[in-house]
C-alpha cells in the first residue's frame, strides 16, 4: 500500500499494490499484459518490496527422529523450531520447507504464519527440501534446517555451500541418543526406525567402536556444514530450545 | 537312518515348527530390551556387531529340538558296531621264502608285526586264533578273545623254513572256526602254494560256507633270493586275488613293511566291525537336553536370550 506500513515500500516484491500506465524505466517484466490488452495501453503492476524477515525452517519429521532415549528426538527438533518461529517479529513471514512444498503458501504473517508453519506437514525428503530452499525462497532469508542428517548424500556439500551463499542458514545436528554411550549389551535387538532390524551380539569392543563411530559422524558433519558456511548446533534430546540458542551462543533461562 | 514311531516325530516336528514359529513372533514382538535406532545400516557399518552369536544360539535350539524329536520318534541308525561274534583265523606263511629280506627287516618279521596291528586294531572281543604254515599248518593259538594272549603266541611262530603249505592252512582254520557268526580268515604269505591240498578248493567251499579269505601278498615286485638257496621268492598274485575272490573276501598287495602293516591294521578294523541298525534314541535324547542346556546356559551368559 502506497505510504503503507514502515515494514514496506514500493519495489521488488510479491504483494500487489496498483496497476498504473507505464513509464519508461519501469521494469518491463512488471508489465501487466492482460491489464495492457484492457486498456489498450501500456499497464505497470506495481508490487510492495517486502523488507520483513522471512523465517524458514526444514525439519526432518521422518521416522528417522522418532527414536529417543527418553523422548522422540522430533520432540526436541520441534521445540528449537518453535523457538526459531517465536522470534519472528509482526511483518516476519514464517514458513516451512517440506519437500518441494512451502507451508504456509497464504500471505500469513508474523505469529499466525509461525503457527501455520509449525502445524504443517507433508512427505519430508532432505534432498528435495534442501532444493526447495534454494530456490523458493528469498534471499537473505533465515533458514534453520533440523535433524539427524543421516540422507544427506555425500554430493550435497555445494547445494549446502550456495544455501549458505544465499541465506542465513543454521544447521542443528541432532545428537545421536546413545551419544555418552550404547544402552544395551548382549545379544541385541535393533529396529531401524525407517526399516531393517538387526539381532547381534554387542560386547564392549563393539560399544567402544559405537561410540567411536558416533563422535566421529557428529564431527564430520558439523565440519562439512561449517565448511559451506553454516552456523552450527547440536540438537540434543533433552534440549530441545537451549540447543538452538546455544548454536547462536545465547543462554536460555530456562531449558528445553 | 529309520524311525521306531514316524508319527511321533512328525508330531515332535510339528512341536518344534510351533516353537520355532513362537520363538521368532516373540523375537518381532516389541520388548523392553528392544532398540529403536535411527539407522540400522550406519550401526551395522560403524559397530560391526558380530551376528553369527545369535545365529549360533537359533542353530543350538534348533538342533536341539530336531534331536529331541528324533529321539521322540525312536530313531535307528545304521553304524559301524563291533562284531560280537566275530572270530578270525590269522594264518602267517613261515615258508623259507619268508626270510627273504627285500621286506625290512624279513618278510616274515614284517608280517608278524603287521599281524599285531591287526590284533590290535580289532573290536574288543572279536575272537582271534593263529596259524602258521610252511609245509604244512600248525595251530600256534585257538580262537580267544583275549588280545594279549593271542599277541604274546605271536612269539610262538616258528622261523622261516620250508614249503608252502596254503591249502592246508586254509583247512586247518576253516576246521577250527565256529559253524555261525561272522567268521573269515586272513592268510599273509609270499608265496606260491607248492605242497598240501589244492588252496582254490577249500576258498570255493569257505565261500559256500560266508568264510571270506583276505590275501596279503608280500614282497617286492623284483622280489629276491630265498637265503641260504638258489630259489627265487616269488608270489603268485593270480592266485592269492582268485582265493579272496572265490571266498568273498579281498586281496591286498604290500611291498614293504610299512604297507603291510597298514593293510592288516586296516583289515582289524573293518573286518571287526559291521553295520547294524541300533537304537540311537538315548544318544538324540542326551544330546538334545545337553544342547538345549548348553544354549541355554550360553544365551544367559551372553546377556539375555536374543
């Protein structure tokens, strides 16, 4: 709106305004042709340049971060985005990256859009988001990607790299559940959360290379994300909040 | 392998598939010791966890139950058992050929070692007796089932000396066996019968009579001379294949001590075993309790039962 809201002004955007007769200079992928063909002259739309801070999130909600030691680790994942959400300010725009889907698709803004993008779903695929993301979304935006990251493909560190180029872009590892050690001994049953068991013997030589392996995953990844240029965070099960302040390097009062 | 009571292991069968079907729905079914992992493939991967342990518990309980239910259906095996009626004729030439030393250290040295081979290969109480020939056959050692004695008459074996009486060793022992049993003789010589009764004749009647005769031929293909004389030792394996042959028995060929020795080892342990069908019902059953306690005590000491 013309000498609308201090959040607007008028430019590149995506919220219409008004049409009005062209002027030579205006961008000529603005013209309006159906508008043009109405009136039988040249006709401009003119859109609001959006300056509010667009805030997305991908969360892997796959049954991958269903598993937990004491809760699901989706738990702690959806309380560090709730926390990313809240901190959106009235003309912030919130929206969740889900598959090749963002959520909410309507002009929703501020708290409203936070909550419609906390409440939604969808088929979650990490590669397709992480594509979504890089190319739906405006540039300069906040984007906060949560999970366990075990279908990131090995090729993706510059898909991560130009994400990263782009956008403010945060990345919480969640914490393997078993990180301080492996719960179980002996002859082991094991469930894969998206498929497979496993029966075996685990001794302490095998819960010594577990551990091993699981310090050594956590590493590598938070590397290869710091490498691309994303801040990083640990998304611990018991933390779920305090996790994410803490990649920013802020202490919450009051954990979770 | 045959079973007492087939219906009884077909139901012991089923028994054991009901387990088994048991066992893995309790092994899919949710527990308190159950993990839920994010990915299977990266533990498997990272940890390398050894699965052939759980592997070998299921084949333990398997096993087990497959020999309790054989045991349940009254199994019956067919397996080598010594003959408790056996008795064996041992007839060793001492002919003068037998001096001859291409065998080390004498041919008829090497036979009477080999000869202790065979007593002590044989089946405890396997009957055996002894004969030695030359021109003709001597009782050194009737029929006993006591081994040490029947060893200790190998002392009892005249030198080398003399012809080559085979006919007459074969009747002298055919006359001594019992009528019934599992009965054959085992003849070790060198020679060629040349004194006595006509040894093919009394093999076609051993044969008649399920006596077999087991020829051990001694000496080297180029042989030697006999000592003390210009007569080359010869061996006449014609005959000594068609005696076995006739008799239903088998004819081996040793050039040396050692091969000898071999042979009639071999032949104690053979011809003093026979397949019978036993009842192996309390063989399955020990096994199938001790395999089920040794699974089940291993599976305890591995933490808990998989």
């Amino acid at each position: 709106m013309p000498g609308g809201s201090p959040t607007s002004r008028r430019g590149d955007g995506y919220e219409f305004v008004e049409l009005r007769g062209y002027v030579p200079g205006d961008d000529v992928r603005r013209i309006d042709w159906a508008a043009t063909a109405r009136s039988g002259e040249l006709q401009t739309r003119i859109v609001l340049e959006d300056v509010g801070l667009t805030l997305a999130g991908i969360l892997d909600d796959s049954p991958s971060m269903q598993v937990g030691r004491r809760r699901p680790l989706l738990g702690a994942a959806r309380e560090a985005l709730r926390l990313w959400y809240e901190v959106a300010e009235p003309e912030d725009r919130c929206v969740r990256v889900i598959g090749k889907a963002l959520a909410p698709t309507s002009g929703l803004r501020g708290a409203p859009s936070a909550a419609a993008a906390l409440g939604a779903g969808g088929s979650f695929e990490l590669q397709q988001s992480l594509e979504t993301a890089r190319s739906a979304l405006r540039a300069g935006t906040a984007l906060l990607a949560i999970g366990d990251w075990f279908d990131l493909r090995d090729d993706a560190d510059e898909l991560l790299y130009v994400l990263a180029r782009r956008y403010d872009c945060t990345a919480l590892l969640a914490r393997d559940p078993w990180f301080d050690g492996f719960a179980l001994s002996g002859i082991v049953r094991m469930r894969g959360a998206e498929g497979g068991t496993l029966r075996a013997y685990v001794g302490k030589q095998e819960q010594a290379r577990y551990e091993q392996a699981v310090r050594r995953r956590e590493a590598q990844l938070l590397r290869r994300f710091a490498l691309a240029g994303w801040r990083t965070g640990v998304l611990e099960e018991s933390r779920g909040a305090a996790s994410l302040a803490a990649a920013f390097g802020v202490r919450l009062a009051k954990a979770g | 392998m045959t079973l007492l009571h087939p219906l009884r292991f077909a139901l012991a069968l089923l028994i054991a598939a009901a387990l088994v079907f048991l066992y893995t729905t309790l092994l899919r079914r949710k527990t308190a010791h159950d993990l839920a992992y994010s990915s299977i493939a990266f533990f498997a991967a990272a940890v390398q966890p050894r699965r052939w342990i759980p592997q070998l518990l299921d084949a333990g309980w398997m096993l087990a139950l497959l020999a309790l239910a054989f045991a349940l259906g009254g199994v019956r095996l067919t397996a080598p058992m010594p003959v408790r009626d056996g008795a064996v004729f041992i007839c060793i030439d001492t002919s003068g050929s037998m001096a001859t030393t291409d065998v080390s250290p004498t041919r008829a040295a090497a036979a009477l070692n080999a000869a202790r081979a065979f007593i002590e290969e044989s089946a405890p109480g396997t009957r055996i007796g002894l004969i030695s020939f030359s021109a003709g056959a001597s009782m050194i050692q009737p029929l006993s089932s006591d081994h040490a004695l029947v060893e200790a008459a190998l002392g009892q074996i005249p030198p080398p000396n003399g012809a080559t009486a085979i006919g007459d060793a074969l009747r002298l022992a055919a006359s001594a066996l019992p009528e019934s049993g599992h009965r054959l003789i085992v003849l070790v010589t060198d020679g060629v019968n040349n004194t006595g009764v006509d040894p093919l004749e009394v093999a076609e009647w051993l044969g008649t009579q399920h006596i077999p005769v087991y020829t051990i031929g001694i000496g080297t293909p180029n042989g030697g001379y006999i000592p003390g004389s210009e007569d080359e030792a010869t061996i006449d394996e014609g005959a000594l294949r068609e005696y076995a042959q006739v008799s239903g028995g088998a004819y081996a060929r040793a050039e040396d001590a050692t091969q000898l020795h071999d042979a009639l080892a071999r032949l104690g342990r053979v011809t003093s075993f026979a397949k019978q069908r036993v009842d192996a019902t309390e063989g399955f059953t020990v096994a199938g309790v001790a395999l089920l306690v040794v699974t089940f005590l291993t599976g305890l000491g591995l933490g808990r039962f998989g």
